[in-house]
C-alpha cells in the first residue's frame, strides 16, 4: 500500500481507519486540522514526511 502525500488527513483516516494511530504517535493533529494534505500536516506540525508515510503505509497494510 503507498499513500499518497497529496491526500488530506481527514481522507486517510477515513479509508485506513488503523491511520489514527499514526497521525497520533507523529503528533499530527487529525481532529481540526485534518482538512489539509499530509504532507502539509507534517510540515505544520513538524513531523518527518518520509517517515510519516512510511508508517502509514505500514498501517494501511495491516
């Protein structure tokens, strides 16, 4: 499974329900600030991008 950077917090949650866990342990805020793109939600919230998604493409694929 490879999730896309350009898809929103809120639309990766939705479809990966597993995602949640990830967005957490990353300290990306999923709860109002989930209307933007991942990879802008890394940079706001000063998380890895590479990282971030590495993960959830390991929880997507669980």
């Amino acid at each position: 499974m490879k999730i896309a950077k350009e898809i929103t917090v809120n639309d990766c949650i939705r479809l990966y329900p597993k995602s949640i866990g990830v967005f957490t342990r990353f300290k990306i805020d999923s709860c109002c600030g989930g209307a933007v793109s991942i990879e802008h939600a890394a940079k706001r919230d000063g998380a890895s991008l590479d990282e971030l998604l590495a993960a959830l493409d390991t929880a997507a694929s669980n």
